[in-house]
C-alpha cells in the first residue's frame, strides 16, 4: 500500500514538474520575446527621432526662403510686368539664389499658374511657360498665402518638396502671382540607405514618398479611397506610376511585404510610426520580426538546455550537493551584479567626460559671447562722444567760432586716446584688475556730463548736482574705467528718463573721511522687484529687442568690484518715485598733477 502510494505520489510529482517546466518555459518565451521587442521599440524610438529631426532641418533650411523672396521688389515687380522687361533679370536672380541656397530650382507663376520665370530657364527642362495651377501649392498660396506639397515634377520627373508663397501686387489685393521653391530630399534618402535601416516617409494617404529601399517608394500602406486617389489623379502628385500596395497590414498592426503569389514569401516587420508636422507625414521604422523571434528561440532553447541540466544535475548530487548549488548560485549571482555594476559605472562615467566636455565648450562659448558683446558695448560710448563733438564743431565753424571748435576737436583726441587705451585694457582682458591711481571723480563726472549734454538737452532733463565744497574727490581707480563706471549709470538713468513727463537727474557725491559715496537718482519708473534681484546680470535687460544688450550695468558691476568698492540698486519713495543707485569707491590722498583729457569741464 506504501509502495502504490509513493509510486502515485512520484507520478504525481513527476507531472507537476513537467507542467512546471513547461510553464516557466513558456514565460521564458514570452519574457525574452517582450523585453527584445521592448528594446526594438526604443531603439526604433530613438532612430525616429533622429531621421526625423534630419527631416526638419533639411525642410526648414528653405521654408523662410519663399517668404523672402516674394517680397523682393524685382520679383514684385515681374508679376505686373506684362511685356516681360523684367524677365530675364529675374531669371538671373532665381537661378542665382538657387545655386547658392542648394534649393533644386525656383520658379515664379503668375496669378494663373503659368511660370513666367525659374532658375531653370536656360535648361531643356525649363519651367518657363508651364501650367502649375492644378498643383495645391499654387492653389493655397493664391488663397492663404503660403502652401507646400510633395510630388513628382511634372516636367523633369524628379520627386521633390514644393513649398511656395504669394507675390503681392494684383489687383483688388488678389495676389499678382506664386513663387515657389522646390526642394529634393533625394540626398536625405541615400543617408539613410546607407545607414542600412528600413525607414519610410509616408504622405497623408499612406503613399512611400521616401525609403532607404528604393523599390519600396511610390507603394501604398494601406488601402486609399476612391475620394482621395480621384484627387490625387486630378493633383498628377505622382503623375502615372501604379501605387501597388507594399504589403500587408495584419491584425497586430505588423506589416508582411512581399508577394506571395509571386513566390516571394517576403518578411513581417513591426511598423513603428512618428507623425510629422509637415502635411501630416508619417515617418515609419521597420524592425524585423524574424530576428526578434530568434533571439527568443534561442533563450528558449537555453533555457530548457539549463534546466535539463539541472534536472539531471540535482539527480546526481541530490541532497548531498544542495547546499553548493546554492553557494555557486549566490556567487553566480553576486558576479553578474558586480558586472552589471561596473558596466553602469563605466557608462556613467562616460557620460559624465562627455557631460564636462559639452561644459567646458559651452563656457568657452559663453565667455567668448561676452567679451565680444562687452567690446561693442565699451567702443560704442567713445564713438557716440566722437560723433557729438564732430557735429558740434562743424556747427561751430559754419558760425565762425572757431576757438570753441578747437575745444570740441580736443575733445575728440582725448575720446581717441581713451579708446586707445581702452584697447590696451582689451588685450590683457585675461587679467584682473590693473594698476589702480588717483583719480578725481568730481572731474571724471563733469567730463562725462559734457559727452552726454546733447542727450540731455534732447531729452530735456532737469539736473542736479550736489557736490562737495573743494570741488574734488579722489578715488582709487584709473579715469578709463571711472569713465566707464559713470557713463554706463547715467545713460542707464536716461534710458529710465525717456518716457518720463518732467524728467529730473539727481546726482550727489558725498565725502567721508574713508569713502567717496555717488548717488545717481532719476524720477522715472523705478525697478519691479523681479527686475531688481537681476539688474547686474549680464544680458539681462527690460528693453525693446536692439535697444541694448544688458551689459552696461553689468560692466559698471565689474569695474566697482575690480576697484574694491560696492554697488546697490533701490526704489525711491512712492512720494518721489524712480530709482536711485548707490556707488561707494575708496578714498585717496589727491595729486596735484593731471592727466591729459582730465581737464574739468563745467555743466
């Protein structure tokens, strides 16, 4: 009875082992099916992302060109020219734009579709002459403005990109014609044909307009309407050639291309799609189904070579090597982790290099960004005292007063010298700082003053100056940069000042027996908080686009912080209203000699 029941017992044991296996072998199949098919879907992911960003760039380096082109006056003016003196000219251009653009050709239509100029003109195909009107690109740009389309050329045969714009100039402000800049991606398809990938660009009705297969171009995906392939016809998008279906769509979404009834048993590939923005293309990455299932059989079939092997394995030790099993499964285990690990380490690592490669690149960059921007910034308020002084001598000598004009022709050499050295400083531009003397900003102030009283005479502004009795006040610095410091915060208070009803400019210097403190105040607008916490950011600025490149404030920073002194930016009082500015330099013993150029100029 024992026996009989250790024997059911052993049969019942040896069935629940096989369903067992059978089972972790079908999980096995499906596992390892899922994750390469997952890792298919990613790379396929990652690949359309680049084929498509390739497609951007490459259709987006002509769409602003039609645009441009239609507004040019000669352009404009060949739509209306209806005696044709205009053409050849424009001929010359279109075809000169053409070549340098790398645009395929360009071609101008008149309000009814017939070319009256193309940068083909002197080429057997030339388009001169031809009806395009029953093409959408003409149809939407003499309706909306602007249009594209992809079709093949009716007159060279060669597929293309068309993307056009209307030519203002007909009448009853109906557009007087269409340009149009056709664009081959011919270039774009043999890269990707050598990347030896299945990719695909299909249009809105599932047609292959592009491949890295070139016998798959020009076939359906899926079945088209009768509506829509009667337009197509009436369009001649693809002029004659048969859209024979490429394949066939199964029930899973995959896609089999091939021709069984021609004995090509062809191939299933999963068909992974990324719409495009352009005319509602389709991009498609086919991966193959075949290979996916490989590497799935082969897991399988390792999988049940393993555990035959343990199987026969755990009968030949049985308990008596049960417990090394485990220790040289934990040590396998252990081992494949710390590989697992190193691999991450080691791939992390590289990105990092790579990560403070882009870094250090992008901060070089930066930097060279901002020494460009500060010298045009630094050169252009020398230049503007130049121009100032020059108009105001000629106006002087026109008047006969030629000893006031020799005083502004001084001027304008002490503005040469400076910049001079303004360019000495620019070359030792890696080094901070510099030698630093005695200079006396009450003079530098009125110096400056006198560069900007035409602008303040301009935008009549009240000023006022409250200045220390003895009429100095020496700072540790060098005039160049006190110059800088001074003209950045006073042309950044008349700048507040330009849309102000009764502008006023306050400007204070105040004596301490360690500090010379400047107060520059303006009754404009004041500063929002958001604006405050950033004022001395480099670039930042509130004004319009090209009415400055926030770096005077920036720079007027750096020059206080290489003199050793401070700077601070507040609101006045709701009473008084505008913004005031805080400058606090250190204080020297004065020289009586002077420099050339620091002459005190009365305001």
């Amino acid at each position: 009875m024992n026996q009989v029941l250790r024997r059911r017992l052993g049969r019942l044991t040896i069935a629940i082992t096989a369903a067992a296996l059978t089972v972790m072998l079908w999980w096995v199949w499906h596992w390892q099916l899922e994750r390469v098919t997952n890792e298919a879907r990613r790379h396929a992911d990652s690949r359309l992302a680049l084929y498509s960003s390739s497609l951007n760039g490459a259709l987006e380096r002509f769409t602003y060109l039609p645009g441009l082109l239609a507004r040019h006056s000669l352009v404009q003016a060949a739509v209306v020219d209806e005696v044709g003196v205009f053409t050849e000219q424009v001929n010359r251009y279109l075809a000169h734009v053409a070549e340098s653009s790398g645009a395929e050709a360009i071609f101008l239509m008149d309000d009814e579709g017939v070319t009256i100029a193309a940068s083909n003109y002197a080429s057997d195909a030339s388009f001169l002459g031809h009806h395009y009107d029953f093409r959408p690109y003409f149809q939407d740009a003499m309706a909306e403005g602007q249009g594209e389309f992809f079709a093949i050329g009716s007159t060279t045969g060669r597929a293309g990109y068309f993307v056009s714009a209307a030519v203002q100039g007909g009448a009853s402000g109906r557009p007087g014609g269409v340009l149009v800049v056709k664009i081959s991606l011919e270039a774009l398809q043999d890269s990707w044909r050598q990347a030896g990938e299945q990719v695909l660009l299909s249009d809105t009705n599932g047609v292959v307009i592009l491949s890295s297969r070139p016998e798959w171009r020009y076939r359906r995906l899926d079945d088209i309407g009768a509506n829509a392939m009667e337009e197509i016809h009436e369009q001649r998008q693809f002029l004659k050639t048969p859209l024979r279906p490429l394949g066939e769509r199964l029930p899973d979404g995959s896609l089999h291309v091939g021709d069984t009834s021609t004995g090509d048993l062809g191939e299933r590939y999963l068909d992974l799609t990324l719409p495009q923005t352009t005319l509602d293309w389709t991009m498609h990455y086919l991966v193959p189904v075949r290979p996916l299932y490989t590497v799935a059989r082969n897991a399988l079939l390792a999988a049940s070579g393993t555990t035959l092997a343990l199987l026969l394995l755990g009968l030949w030790l049985r308990e008596r090597q049960k417990r090394q099993r485990l220790r040289d499964r934990e040590a396998r285990i252990i081992q494949e982790a710390n590989e697992r690990l190193e691999a991450r380490v080691k791939a992390r690592t590289q990105e990092l290099e790579a990560a403070q490669a882009e870094l250090v690149q992008a901060g070089k960059l930066a930097a060279l960004g901002t020494m460009a921007a500060g010298i045009a910034h630094e050169l252009n308020q020398p230049l503007a005292g130049i121009r100032t002084y020059a108009v105001s001598g000629a106006r002087l000598l026109e008047r006969g007063r030629e000893a006031t004009a020799i005083d502004n022709f001084r001027h304008i050499h002490d503005l040469s010298d400076r910049l001079a050295t303004l360019i000495r400083q620019l070359k030792i531009f890696a080094r901070k700082g510099g030698t630093l003397e005695s200079v006396d900003l009450i003079a530098r102030l009125r110096f400056v003053l006198e560069l900007l009283r035409d602008r303040l005479e301009r935008q009549k502004v009240e000023l006022h100056l409250e200045l220390p009795e003895d009429s100095t006040a020496w700072v540790a610095g060098d005039s160049v940069r006190i110059e800088q410091l001074l003209t950045n915060l006073l042309r950044n208070a008349l700048d507040a000042l330009r849309d102000t009803p009764s502008p006023r400019l306050d400007v204070r210097v105040v004596l301490t027996p360690e500090q010379v403190e400047l107060v520059v105040a303006d009754n404009g607008p004041g500063i929002d908080e958001a604006t405050l916490e950033h004022i001395f950011d480099p670039f930042y600025t509130t004004k319009e686009v090209g009415d400055g490149l926030g770096l005077g404030l920036f720079i007027a920073y750096g020059i206080v912080q290489d003199l050793k002194g401070r700077i601070r930016a507040e609101n006045r009082p709701a009473h008084l209203g505008g913004a005031v500015f805080h400058v606090i330099l250190t204080r020297v013993n004065g020289e009586s000699s002077r420099q050339p150029g620091n002459k005190d100029i009365p305001t």
